[in-house]
C-alpha cells in the first residue's frame, strides 16, 4: 500500500453521527477532504456538519439506513450526482453491539448485529466497486475490532460479526489488489463513544464506555493509517498485546476467561 495524501479526497464515512464516525468527518473535512457523512440520525448529522463550518473541506449530510438496499443505493447515486461517479475513501464505520450470554439471546439479535456490522457494510463495498475505480488511490477502510482478532464470552454476536469482517477484509485485500483498491482493517479496542449506548443488550455497557478511547484520538490514528497506507491498525497497546498473546498462546488466554465464567456462574 503506497502513501496517500487526504486534501480533495471524496470520502464516504457511515455511522458519521457519532462517536469515531463523527470524528472522523469533523478531523477529514478540516483536512481538506469532502465527507459526505452516513447515519440514520439527520440532526445529529447536521450538528457534525455545523461543527466544521469554515473549514477548507466539505461536509455532506446524507440520512440513509445501510441495512437497506434502496439506501445504499442513495450514498451512489449521490457519488454519481455530485463527484462524478468517484470515491476515493470508503469508511464502513457503522456499527452495533449486543452484550448478552449466548443461550439468554435469540436469533434476532445475532441477525441485527451481523447486518449492520457485516452484511451492510460488505454489500455498501459491493455496490461501490466501480466507484472506487474511478478514485485516486482508492481506500476501503473498515472498522472492526480486537474482538474480531480474539474471542470473549457473552458478546458471542459481537465477536462472530467482527470475526467475519476481519476475514472478508483479508480476502478483499488480495482480490481488489489488481484493480487498485487498498483495503484496511481497523481494530479499536472499546472506544468511549456512544457505540456503547447502542449496546443491544445487558448492563456492561457503562463500564465499557469509562474505560475506552475518546474517539478523537481513534480518529487521528485511523486517518494516520489511510495516509500511511497501512493494512491494519490496531489502536491501543493493550489490544496490540492482547492480539500477540492469543497468537502465542491461544490456550492460555481460553482458560483465563474459563476460570473467570466459572467464577462468575459461582
């Protein structure tokens, strides 16, 4: 992956109301680049967008659902309309999380969670190709998790949806190679945004959040990274570490969260 520079660079961010979406649209617009920013939630877009008035990028505020198809198919026609039919950066940043014990969840969760997390994001990709194309140095960047390099219990849902975009973001990378698409895995540890807010299920959700990131600083390194070209970012030096011991030693780790669960079922 060559270096690549952020000034005019036509990016699409989803989850762009909040947390590291949010900040990503506010640090790439002050940067020159034109964001159009994807959620479901227009004033919270609208607020995102009046933060970075006066800036040398530009913001665009699109309302669409990407679980939907008819509204990933706005986000392209959009890039047809208005950039020609290009995108430079794609940024699948959208997500969900369910925190709950396996047998105590049902199959509407896990559906939920691998939509929006997996299914939505791969289709957007999809959909976009021809687009990414046309670019400049083309990016598609997407957000996973240290959870979709190592698994925990009760956030099985979670985990297998992050799981899935990890392994479709190493195969994309060597497939879209030859039309000149980078691919990047982003792996955050918890950040502390409103991500958790959205948490489906269960009580952890607040004990996350106070021990996370502040997605400004998730934001400049996952920026850093797309400018670096890298292939993967891993944030934070404990999910660093974290990675390295499950590839060391799987079974050690396996039977920590053991001991713990037995603990817990005490």
């Amino acid at each position: 992956m060559s270096k690549r520079y952020i000034s005019g660079k036509r990016v699409i961010c989803t989850g762009a109301s909040s947390g590291i979406g949010a900040a990503l649209s506010r640090q790439l617009v002050a940067q020159g680049a034109h964001v159009l920013m994807v959620a479901r939630r227009e004033e919270r877009l609208k607020e995102v967008k009046d933060s970075v008035q006066g800036v040398t990028g530009q913001a665009f505020v699109h309302v669409a659902d990407i679980t939907d198809a008819a509204s990933r198919q706005s986000i392209a026609d959009f890039v047809s309309n208005e950039w020609g039919g290009a995108v430079d950066v794609l940024i699948n940043n959208a997500g969900v999380g369910s925190i709950e014990v396996f047998s105590e969840s049902d199959e509407a969760t896990l559906r939920h969670v691998m939509e929006v997390n997996f299914f939505a994001a791969m289709e957007l990709s999809r959909l976009l190709l021809p687009n990414l194309e046309r670019g400049t140095q083309a990016v598609i960047c997407n957000v996973g998790s240290v959870l979709g390099h190592v698994a925990v219990p009760h956030k099985s849902e979670y985990v297998a949806s992050k799981f899935a975009l990890h392994g479709m973001t190493d195969a994309l990378r060597i497939e879209l190679a030859c039309d000149g698409i980078d691919v990047t895995l982003v792996s955050p540890s918890t950040t502390g945004s409103e991500f958790f807010t959205s948490v489906l299920n269960g009580a952890e959700a607040s004990d996350s959040k106070r021990r996370g990131m502040r997605p400004d600083d998730v934001a400049r390194k996952i920026i850093a990274g797309i400018i670096k070209g890298k292939r993967e970012i891993i944030l934070s030096t404990g999910g660093k570490l974290l990675v390295l011991a499950d590839r060391i030693l799987p079974g050690l780790l396996s039977r920590i969260q053991m001991r713990r669960e037995e603990k817990r079922r005490e």
